[in-house]
C-alpha cells in the first residue's frame, strides 16, 4: 500500500480519488465508511465496490 501526492489528475472539482493498482481501478469517496467499504471489499475479498468505482 502507498499513499502519494499526485496533483488533481484532472478532476479537482469532484474530490479525491483511491486507485487500485495491480487491478487499475479508480475509486471517488465521501467518508470514511466509503474507504472502509473499499478495503474490506476490494483489497481483503477481491471485489470491486462498483457504487464508488469511477
């Protein structure tokens, strides 16, 4: 896991954005329960969150 600073990747105005790399997938977020959703679903059981998946 790596947590870096990477400018407003042309979508300042909607927030920031998780990416999961080696899958490629592109996540927007709210809250912390969003971020939770995405670890518990995505990185511990594989499967993509598709209601934050940009």
């Amino acid at each position: 896991m790596r947590i870096n600073s990477a400018g407003c990747l042309d979508r300042c105005e909607l927030g920031p954005v998780i990416v999961v790399y080696p899958d490629e997938v592109w996540y927007h977020y709210l809250d912390c329960e969003d971020v939770d959703e995405i670890i518990d679903e995505h990185l511990v059981k594989g499967q993509v969150v598709d209601r934050l998946k940009i």
